[in-house]
C-alpha cells in the first residue's frame, strides 16, 4: 500500500528544494521516486545500484531507519523522511 510521505534533505550545496511529498511503501522506494524526480540527488544518497549509501543518515520520523528495517522500512501517510550527510569529526 502507497503512504504519502514528506522527504526533507538537508543537503545545501546540491539540493535546495524544500520538503518533497511522494508516495511510496517503503524507505528505499520513497528515495528511488525522489532521485527519478531529482536525478542530481542520485550519486549523492543512493549507490550505483540503487541502495542506501552506507554513510549518509537517514531518518524516518527522527528514528535511524537503522533500527526500522533498514531500507525496507515501512512507510504510512504522513511519515517525514529526512536525509542529512555524512557528519565528519575531528
């Protein structure tokens, strides 16, 4: 079943659109849709066979999608999906 979600990148340099809204079932499908929309996003946050790139952070209502079924995650109406970069410390 399709949710209609917002995705909210907070990528400054390569993307300066808003929160994007799309259906889709499940976290990589929601992010496959969003790269055919914006294809400047597509080496940015997916690998070149379409999957999570290990490095990035993504979020689904605020939670790791680590802990939500990764990339298969669940989605339902309403849920905010958000994709920050890499964070470097030092």
């Amino acid at each position: 079943m399709m949710a209609t979600v917002t995705v909210r990148v907070y990528l400054a340099e390569d993307f300066k659109q808003g929160p994007v809204p799309l259906s889709a079932s499940t976290y990589i499908e929601a992010l496959r849709s969003l790269v055919a929309e914006y294809p400047v996003l597509k080496s940015v946050i997916l690998t070149d066979d379409l999957r999570l790139k290990r490095d990035y952070i993504y979020l689904l209502n605020g939670r790791s999608v680590e802990f939500l079924g990764k990339e298969d995650a669940l989605l339902k109406d309403g849920d905010t999906l958000s994709l920050f970069p890499p964070i470097g410390g030092g």
